[in-house]
C-alpha cells in the first residue's frame, strides 16, 4: 500500500475528490503530516471517525523509528533510525550551551568514496525519501526537548550520504521543514555539506532556499585531492570554485569549507599555502574538523603542529578559521565515524 506521505497536496485533493471529500480535507491531513509529524491516521482528531477509517483502508505511514538509542558522555546522542525496508540510518544529535544540533542522513551509506570516511565503505544503498529526512529531524526536536528542554536550533546535512546526489529530495524535505506551520525552522539555521558538485551547487543557488553551504575540501592541491576523495577527478577544483562563487553571487552566503589535517598528507607549508590561495577566492571562513579515525592506517596520524600551523598561517592571511572538536566520538557519532556498526 502507498505511504500517503508520498503524495502532494494537490494528488490529495485529487484523492478526497475521489472520494466525494471536499479539498479543504487535503490540507488538514497535510498539516498533521507535515507540520505535526503525526504518524497515526487515528489521532486525526479533526476527521470524522469514517474519514479515518477511509484513509486507513487507502494508505499506510512508514515513520522511520529510532531503533537503537545512545548517549554519549558529552552529551551527544546518536540514533539508528530503522527505516520501512529495515535499511538503517544514522542521525545525531549534538548538544551545546546554546544550540542543538541535528546531524541527519540524505542517503543509505554513500556513493562516494572518501577514503577517510567510515560511510563510504557501505556503498550507497539508497536515497532517502523526503518524509525519512523529515522524521530524523522530527525525532531529534522530540528529544532535544526531552533531554535538553529545548527545541532544536540548527540542522547539518552531514550524517550519512551525499545530500547533492538526492538532490531533489533534499530540498523538498528542507521546505517542510522550514514551513512556518511545520518546525518553522529557519533556513538560515540548516547547512548543507557537499563534497563538491558543481552543478548541483549552482542548482541549489538557483534555487534560493537560504540555507548554508559548507564544501569538505579537505585539500586544495588537486592530485592531493584526488588521492583521497577519488571521485573528484570528475569534479576539477577550479570548477567547483566557479560553482562557489556563483553561490556567493546568488545568495550572499559565506561558504564553510570543512577540513582535516593528516600527518604526511596535507601538513606540509604548501598545502597550506594552496588552502590560503584557495579559499581568499570567494568570502568564506575555514572549519578544521578534528579527524575521527576508522581506521584506515595512512589518516590515523594527528598532528597537533600542523593544525596550529594552519590555524597561524590563516589567521596571517586574514582568513577566518575555526577549530571544530569532535563529538560523540567514544559512541562512534563523528564526522565520518557513521556506518551503522551497531547493526552489524
Ligand atoms: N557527503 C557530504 C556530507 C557528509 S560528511 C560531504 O562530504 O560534505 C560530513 C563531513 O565529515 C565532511 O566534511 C567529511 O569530509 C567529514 N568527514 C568524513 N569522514 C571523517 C572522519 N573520519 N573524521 C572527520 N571528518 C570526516
């Protein structure tokens, strides 16, 4: 049977048409799905009893449902998410004095293939639909409020997947999102994290969502590069940078690029120098994200001087940059670190 969550609010109104219902039906059952997240057809209170019961006869909702549940000691909490085929997903919730966080998934595993990422060795399975993408971020306020007493503050595409390649259901569960009937989320507070295609870049500028966009660069010397993220061959940086600077055109918004230093892979003064050149080509500001090992040999080396040798040499150059710390890394919750070992 079809999840109703998979029709429009107008293939709605053409169902209750259908039914000798009238149209104004469709929005208040779109409300309850979407901006209440409700999952059960039986707590729609403001329909008839016979109503209901022709809806539960039509349709089903498959909610994707925390399936295993943990807490880490800073507070970060990771959800495997069961979806309807029993695939599993990730999504994170990370606390701070301020905000919360919700790290959610756009893919089953990934189709790229980072070497230093835990995602990537589970290949990509599948998109997710948009009601899965919404239910991650749903669950997550629920228990921001649980456990934290507040909302949820702020949402990263950075779980796993690559949220470019399910493009079109990305940004169709960031309206929801966003819509002020639903969470009310403001799009401003979402950021989007790509390992960088171009043209899906121009596209989502094209598309005037408001979010942020963060690039995980991770180096800005193109062999380097594609040394270790492969499938950027096809994706040269001068390329991507065209795509970023049409971004910036477009939306005003300041690019975060995400990167991790690796002893014997991007520690050296001239990757630094490339990462200055690179970024002072379009306004943007560096995140160096402590590497979570996986443990892929050759980027298990941390090296402390480098980073604050990057750190230095940025600032010098009037670069804006963060050192981000990890989180939820004694529960496998990291950047990176996603890859459903718990279901194993
Ligand atoms: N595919 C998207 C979003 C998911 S990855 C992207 O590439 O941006 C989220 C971030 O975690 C990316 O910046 C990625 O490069 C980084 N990452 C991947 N593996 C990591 C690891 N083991 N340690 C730290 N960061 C990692």
């Amino acid at each position: 049977m079809k999840d109703i969550r998979t029709l429009s609010l107008d293939q709605l109104k053409d169902y209750f048409g259908t039914i000798g219902e009238k149209p104004f039906r469709a929005k208040q059952v779109y409300d309850w799905i979407w901006s209440k997240n409700l999952h059960s057809f039986e707590e729609m209170t403001n329909l008839s009893k016979n109503l209901r019961e022709h809806l539960i006869r039509d349709f089903v909702m498959n909610p994707a449902a925390v399936d295993q549940f943990q807490k880490s000691t800073d507070g970060t909490i990771k959800n495997g998410v069961k979806l309807h085929d029993g695939l599993m997903v990730e999504s994170v919730l990370i606390p701070t004095e301020t905000r919360t966080t919700a790290c959610v998934s756009s893919q089953v595993g990934c189709s790229l293939n980072c070497e230093f990422c835990a995602t990537a060795k589970l290949k990509r399975m599948r998109n997710l639909e948009v009601a899965e993408i919404v239910d991650q971020v749903a669950l997550i306020d629920r228990q921001s409020k649980e456990y934290y007493n507040r909302p949820l503050t702020n949402i990263v595409f950075m779980g796993m997947g690559e949220p470019m390649m399910n493009y079109k259901n990305v940004v169709e569960a960031i309206k929801k999102i966003t819509q002020p009937e639903g969470l009310g989320m403001s799009p401003r507070r979402i950021t989007v994290s790509t390992s960088g295609i171009p043209k899906m870049i121009k596209m989502l500028a094209d598309d005037e969502l408001r979010v942020k966009l963060a690039l995980s660069l991770h180096s800005a010397i193109e062999s380097t590069r594609n040394e270790i993220m492969p499938f950027s061959d096809k994706f040269p940086l001068t390329d991507i940078m065209e795509a970023l600077q049409y971004w910036y055109k477009k939306t005003g918004s300041v690019i975060t690029f995400e990167y991790c230093v690796w002893k014997g892979i991007n520690d050296k003064d001239e990757d630094i120098k490339a990462l200055i050149k690179y970024c002072r080509q379009v306004p943007s500001k560096v995140n160096l994200i402590q590497y979570n090992p996986i443990g892929e040999g050759k980027f298990d080396h941390r090296s402390v001087a480098a980073e604050e040798k990057y750190v230095r040499e940025l600032e010098k150059a009037g670069v804006t940059v963060m050192v981000r710390k990890s989180r939820g890394g004694d529960i496998d919750a990291a950047c990176g670190q996603l890859a459903n070992k718990t279901a194993e």
